[in-house]
C-alpha cells in the first residue's frame, strides 16, 4: 500500500501562516469619541461619589419699574447637585500550568497563547465597554417579545449584542431571575432567536437577556442619559425640569429620516444651550442618510475630521457636525451628543489586579493560574439637555 497524505498525517508538520486572523469586529468608536480629548477623562475620582453642581433657574428678581414703585423681590439662581458612582467592571483569564510552560517555547506556534489571550481580553474589555455606552445601565443586551414556554429559545428584539458561548440571565423586567448563568448555544439573525442550554424556562414578552451577573450593574450609557424622563445621577427632572435631552420619536412606528428632523433636533440643543458636536447611529441609518444627500445631489464624500475619525457632514448654520457610524449603535436611532458635555470618569485605565505582588494568582488546587483586569469607572454628562435623540428612523 503505498504512502499516502492520510497514512503519514501523524508525523506531518502544520504549518501556520502569519499572524491571527480575527474574525471579529473590534471597533470601538463611541468610546473613542468620548475618550479623544481631556475634556472626555476624568481621573479625579477618589471619593465614593463625583459630585457635581447644576445650574436650573435664573434669577428671578428682575423687573421693570415706574418712579417710586416698590423694587423687585429679590431672587437667587436655583441650583442643584449631581452624584456618579463609579460602576466596577472586570475580565478574567485563565492559563493552566503546562501552558506557561510549553505554548512560549514551542516552535510550531504561530502566536502565543499568552499574548493571544492577553490582548485579546484587552480588546473584549473595550468592545464590551463601547456597547455599554449606548446602554441605561441596566446591563439588557435583549429584550424578549414573545411569550415563551417550557423552552430554551426565546425572539428578541434584536440579536445585536448577544454573542455566542456568552453565560447570560434570563430576568422579568423588574430584575427578577428566571434563569441564570446560561450558555448561549445558537443565535439566529434572521428569525431572531436566541437558544440557551440548562433547563427549560417559561416566560414572556419584556423578559430581558443579560451578561451573568450585570443586572443594574453597568455603565449609564446613552439610553439613560439622553432621556426627557427618569431620574439621572440623584437629579429628578420633575423637580429640576431642565435636566432633560431633546427626544423625537414616533411611538414606535417607522419614519424616514429628513433634513427637517435633523435640523429641529440641532435647533432643539441650541435653544437648551448645547453646541452638537457629533451625530451618531448604527450602519442602517448613515445609509438612510446617505440616501438622502444623494436624493438632493448634495456632495457626498466621506470627511475627515481629525483624530482619526471620518464620516458623512450634517451642514448647519454653525457649521459642519459630524455623522458617524458605529456597528454597537442601536437601529432606527441617532445620537445627537455634546462630546465636551460627556465625561468618563475612572480611577485609572484597564490595569491588572496586582496588589499581592503578581497579576498571576494560582486557582487553589489546581496547576493553573488566573489573571483580572479591572476599572473603576462611569459615564457622566453634566448637561442632560445639551443631547438628544431621534428615534424610529427607517434603516435604508
């Protein structure tokens, strides 16, 4: 018989080219908006809380007088405080023994298994930051829309940021568990299902898909913050009625986007003394508006501006504003943000716990070892009504 590929597979060298090919997308551009200039980072964040003063009335002892009438009864600005407690995320990897040992000094290894995995909790950590900014803090990466019985499937909204082999809860929308610390075994975009191992559950629409663990536990992204209800950062907009963005939306149901609604947003902000600096939304949306310059054969090229950052223009009586693309983005949305309004506020950057003297601690029992990375931070606007949004926007 003679040799064959098959018959001498066992003692074939593999051979592996170049680099790792990732196959996942890694952008990040909301965090990098944010994160672009001093104005966007605070670190002076020692306390429990950064506290911060807002101004919600003027003075209202002014007044027009005849000679000899009495004087206007003095008044005073009304002002009130806001409280942001950091929220304190983490990544975890694991490396056994004989990896450190043997993956560093094989020569038939493309790419460490050290600084594959290093680097890429670096990257996961970002990622999952960036899809926390547009988040209410709640932790929800989907909502379920359907009842669902004795089963490991449930149809969500949208399959956007479930991703699979993720450990998820399964909450009712007050936060109460229906199951937890389950694997998503299969996702499926077009019907928008979501399969889970364990036991069987029963629930219903308004059920919530979270990260294990995260309930009320992440960020205040943009979902919270740019709202015209709900108490923000200890500041309840029904007794400081300025603490509130711009919201436009059409309950739900559909619209094509225009320039009208673009500007009477921008106008909106204006008039509450916010300066857009930056439109956001997901890929549906840039194209909707694509389609809408081209409609009215405006020239539309991509511009660059600066930082490293491109996009399409919204052309104002102010100037140019930004309208960029960012795949974590919700659909049928736009963000329109004041960035020097925005602050991520943190004790310091993605740092390695190493307070008993090694990042590597060994797993009690174990030949293995594990490593935490850590970051004591939130998001913070002081001007709520310096954002707003548009809702319900038709995805071209």
């Amino acid at each position: 018989m003679p040799a064959t590929l098959t018959t001498v597979s066992a003692i074939l060298k593999e051979i592996y080219e170049g680099s790792m090919n990732d196959q996942l997308n890694n952008d990040v551009v909301a965090l990098k908006r944010i994160q672009k200039t001093s104005d966007g980072v605070s670190s002076d964040v020692g306390g429990k809380y950064v506290v911060f003063p807002i101004k919600t009335t003027r003075n209202a002892g002014i007044g027009a007088r005849n000679e000899l009438e009495a004087l206007p009864s003095p008044g005073q600005q009304g002002v009130s405080s806001g409280r942001v407690g950091l929220k304190y995320l983490y990544g975890s990897v694991r490396m056994s023994g004989q990896t450190f040992e043997l993956a560093n000094t094989n020569p038939q290894a493309f790419m460490s298994t050290l600084d594959l995995e290093m680097e890429g909790l670096k990257t996961d950590l970002q990622k999952d930051l960036n899809r926390q900014v547009y988040g209410d803090g709640t932790g929800a990466i989907a909502t379920v829309t359907a009842t669902y019985t004795t089963a490991n499937v449930v149809t969500v909204a949208s399959v956007q940021y479930v991703q699979l082999g993720e450990q998820i809860d399964i909450l009712q929308s007050n936060g109460t568990v229906i199951g937890s610390n389950r694997k998503v075994t299969a996702i499926n975009t077009t019907a928008k299902t979501v399969t889970f191992d364990g036991a069987a559950i029963s629930g219903v629409a308004t059920n919530i898909l979270v990260r294990t663990g995260n309930y009320n536990r992440e960020w205040t992204g943009l979902a919270k913050i740019v709202n015209s209800s709900g108490t923000l950062y200890n500041i309840d907009p029904t007794v400081d009625t300025v603490w509130v963005s711009s919201v436009d939306s059409n309950s739900g149901v559909l619209r094509a986007l225009s320039e009208s609604l673009m500007i009477n947003m921008v106008d909106a902000i204006r008039t509450n003394g916010g300066n857009v600096s930056l439109i956001l939304q997901n890929l549906g949306v840039r194209r909707a508006y694509f389609n809408l310059l081209v409609q009215q054969r405006r020239y539309s090229n991509t511009k660059d501006f600066g930082g490293g950052f491109s996009g399409l223009a919204f052309t104002t009586d102010q100037g140019e504003i930004p309208v960029v693309a960012d795949v974590d983005a919700p659909p049928s949305t736009q963000y329109y943000l004041s960035e020097k309004q925005l602050k991520w506020y943190r004790e310091s950057d993605w740092s390695f716990m190493d307070r008993d003297g090694s990042k590597w601690l060994r797993v009690s029992g174990y030949d293995a070892y594990d490593a935490t990375m850590y970051q004591y931070s939130e998001l913070g606007t002081h001007r709520r009504n310096a954002h707003g949004v548009i809702k319900d926007i038709t995805e071209a």
